[in-house]
C-alpha cells in the first residue's frame, strides 16, 4: 500500500506545475532571503531589531510580523497580496542535532526503525518536539542517520506568523542541511572530511562535511560565551574559538578515527584574525569559504542560497533524503496542495480542450446552416414547369449538333487526301537530302511537276528511285536533260510524277 502511495505521489509531482520555491533565513539579526530567477540568484534582506529573538526563540511578535511585510514588500513591490513559496532556515539555537545508528531493518520497516529511535534520544518530550531524519550511509547491515529536533510550538507560531505575511513555509531546516547542500552542488574542489567553521551574529557553529554529507553539527551561543557581560574580550573570543574547534576535532578523531583534512571558514569578513588565530594552533589547511560561482553573493545569504536550492537539487527520490522539521500537519499540507495543483491542472487543461471543441462544433454549425440555406435557395429557383422546358431545348440543341456532326463526316469522307499524300512526299524528300524548290499541281491526280535540289547527282538518282519504288507514287519521270550541276557542285533538277488512286 505504501509503494502504491509513493507511486501515485511521483506521478503527481511529474504532472503537475512545481511552483518556485525560495530560501529565507532567519536568525536574531535578521532575515536573508534567496530566489532563483534563471537560476541566477536574487537577494533581499531585513535587520531585526535587538530582542526580537533570543537565542533562536522569538520573543516580540509584532516586530517580527512587520519585518516580514517588510521583506514581502523588497520581493513583490506591485503584488502585496501574493503568496511566496520559501524553505525556511531556522534559528541555530532553535534546532538539535545527533546523528544515530539502526540495524538495516529493510525498506518497509526503516520508517518505523527511524521513528522509534526519533523518539528515544529527543532532547525534549516527544509531544512538545518536531523531529526529521536523513540517511547519512547505508550499508548492508545498518543505516547511518542524522536526526534533528526543534519545538514544536515554536514552528507553529512561526509558521502562523509567516503564513499572513504570505509566506508559505514549505519545509523547515537549520543552516548545516542548508550549507552542506550548498558545497554539495557548487563546490567543485573534492574533498573526503573537512571542518566548516562558521562565525555569525548569532555564535559559533561547526559542522562536520564528509563526502558532502553533514555527519556533525554543533552550535555554541554568544550568550552562552559571554554570560552577564555585554560584550567578549578578544583574549577570550581566541581561547573559545580554538576549545571549541579542538573538541571538534576530538570528536572527529575518535568517531572517524581521522581530522578532517582542511577547514573552510566563514567569518563574515574576519576570515584572516579567526584565521590567525587557528593556525597558531592547528596544522591543517585553513580557506575562506567562498562561492566562485556567485562572486556577489555574500556569506551572509549562503544559508538562504542552500535552502532556495533544495528544491532545485538532484539527488534521488526517497525517503528520509532531507531533514523537514515542519512536522506532520505540513507533510500532509504539501500532499494536499500537490493533488490540489494537479487537479488544477487537468481541470485547465479539460476546460482549454472542451473550449476548442466547443468553438470547432460553433464553425462546423454555422458552415452547415450556410451551407442547407444556400440549397435551399438552389431548390426553390427550380420549378417543374421550367424544368420541362429546360430539358426540350437541350435536347433540340442535342439533335441540331448531332446533325453538324454527321454533316461534317460526310464531308471529311469525300474530301481528297491532300495533307496525306504531301506528307508522304516530303518524308520521302528528307529521308532523301532533297529540297524542295517550287511544285506544280494541277489536280491530285494528275502529273506533277517538282523543281527541286540535291547535293550530288547520286542524291538525284537514289530519290528517283525511291519514288519509283514506293507504291503510292507512279510514272516518275527524270529526264537527263533537266539536270543542272551548280557552282558549288550540288545538283538543281526536274521531276515529274503522279500519286496513284
């Protein structure tokens, strides 16, 4: 049953129109936002006052609903009123990650296997938590997952907030799913385990990158740095900086049993003092993380930029492929808006057909009416007493040509054979080589005279022979005397034959 949903689900997404979909970070300073235009990337941002968020928990409502009509109003500046599709990232205080192992269970039990596990190492009671996993390895004895908890409350008043800004949150997630899939799809360089350092208005974070999966991630707070204090002194922003790297790396080392190879910093414009800092410490390769892809895109929008691509990215279809802490009610809300578009689609595509037919039957009927009209007028023109008439004359005309017709064969039929008997003669002159030069015809039948010319004196005699040969010829006659040999040695002669009856 499950197999069959699955498949009626792919073949729904297949026919039906993907609406864009966007990134949008938000965070205790503020909210970066990312859209795909061409697949080049359009950026918009709003500063949150102080107080609004705590911590990644939002604190003042109001503040926040105007600083999404805000951002709503940079985006569609002539269309307050429409609805922005968008893959939120949420607060890094917000969010729990751990990654866990289970028994290769098989495909028909894994969601079961996963959500179980979900529920045993939650940070947080399961009815207050919202939970999301995806596969990190798989091998043939067990599965590799990363989980990720967040409130449960806490989405739900973030989504009502976003939802009358018109923002339709499509999934939910944190900055390392987003980060990971952002080095996964524009980092061309391969490299099997790196560190991802980043340093951000709202703390420390470190995610650990292999083979361009997320298999680590961990958040530390200014505020849990700086305690009381309004501000962090450098002398102890370098020592936290380089503890929380080393654990890291401890982790790294006992769980994969190797450091990552180089760590990518993101620092905001400080990469070279936190760069300094680290390599008076660690051996390994340090470099800014930056995207040569999007030279204008800034490190403040690259969360956002990996959220707007994860509808964009091709990896396989399946499930537990991307982490989604939205919960159940958003899950089945996409479904729902998914069957919805492909209804839409079909009752536009039925409608748009219909109306062709609908206007092709129009044509058809109006060229059928024309059509009976017109012959109908044809019929009434027609009366059986002009019909009678009509016939009579044609055939009184009939008879009269008939008679021509027969008047002109019997005058072909006593006519004297003129054209065939000269074309004979001139067929017989050319097969020959003789030109004629004046003929004299009394009757058809009675003795002809022909002056003509040859080019020798053998030409002369062989078509005297060849009209004494031929039977249509008779009484040919060549006398010597009329044979005159010209300058240019060809021959002028008299002639005289009859054609015979």
């Amino acid at each position: 049953m499950q197999n069959l949903i699955k498949k009626i689900l792919y073949l729904l997404e297949k026919l039906s129109s993907k609406p864009r979909i966007d990134g949008l970070e938000i965070h205790d300073a503020g909210l970066e936002y990312v859209f795909l235009e061409e697949q080049m990337p359009r950026t918009a941002a709003v500063r949150l006052p102080p107080g609004v968020f705590e911590n990644g928990k939002l604190k003042n409502h109001e503040q926040f609903s105007e600083a999404l009509d805000r951002l709503h109003a940079i985006i569609a500046p002539n269309d307050p009123g429409k609805t922005l599709r968008v893959t939120i990232v949420l607060p890094e205080g917000l969010v729990y990650t751990q990654s866990f192992e289970i028994p290769n269970v098989g495909e028909e039990k894994l969601e079961e296997a996963v959500t179980l596990n979900l529920q045993m190492i939650s940070p947080m009671p399961i009815e207050e938590a919202n939970m999301s996993a995806q596969v990190i390895e798989e091998t043939q004895d067990q599965y590799e997952l990363m989980g990720a908890f967040t409130n449960r409350t806490a989405i739900a008043e973030l989504k009502n907030l976003l939802v009358k800004a018109h923002f339709t949150p499509v999934a939910f997630e944190c900055s390392a799913f987003a980060l990971t899939r952002l080095v996964r799809r524009l980092v061309q360089r391969v490299v099997q385990s790196v560190l991802l350092l980043q340093i951000s208005s709202d703390g420390l974070s470190l995610y650990i990158i292999r083979n361009g999966t997320l298999h680590f991630s961990y958040f530390r707070s200014w505020q849990s740095i700086r305690g009381d204090s309004r501000s962090i002194p450098r002398e102890l922003f370098d020592t936290v900086v380089a503890q929380e790297v080393q654990k890291v790396l401890n982790f790294a080392v006992s769980k994969f049993g190797e450091a990552p190879a180089e760590l990518w910093l993101m620092a905001g414009g400080f990469e070279k003092e936190a760069g300094e800092v680290l390599k008076k410490t660690f051996p390994f390769k340090i470099f800014p993380f930056v995207l040569g892809s999007y030279p204008n895109i800034t490190q403040l929008f690259y969360a956002s930029l990996g959220a707007a691509f994860r509808n964009v990215e091709e990896e396989q279809k399946g499930r537990f492929t991307s982490i989604n802490l939205g919960g159940e009610d958003l899950s089945n809300a996409l479904k729902e808006e998914q069957i919805l578009n492909f209804v839409v689609l079909w009752r536009n595509i039925v409608v748009g057909v219909l109306g062709i037919v609908l206007v092709a039957f129009g044509f058809s009927a109006a060229f059928l009416v024309n059509q009976s009209k017109l012959l109908a007028r044809t019929a009434s023109s027609f009366t059986p007493g002009s019909a009678v008439g009509d016939y009579a004359t044609l055939t009184e005309r009939a008879n009269e040509f008939n008679k021509l017709v027969s008047a002109i064969e019997k005058v072909k039929g006593g006519a004297l054979p003129w054209q065939e008997l000269l074309s004979h003669l001139f067929s017989v002159m050319d097969e020959n080589r003789v030109t004629l030069r004046t003929i004299e015809v009394q009757a058809l039948y009675d003795p002809i005279r022909l002056l003509a010319n040859a080019p020798d004196y053998q030409t002369v005699t062989k078509f005297k022979n060849a009209l004494s040969s031929d039977a249509q010829f008779r009484n040919v006659d060549l006398p010597l005397t009329q044979i005159t040999i010209l300058e240019d040695n060809s021959v002028s002669f008299n002639i005289t034959f009859q054609f015979a009856q």
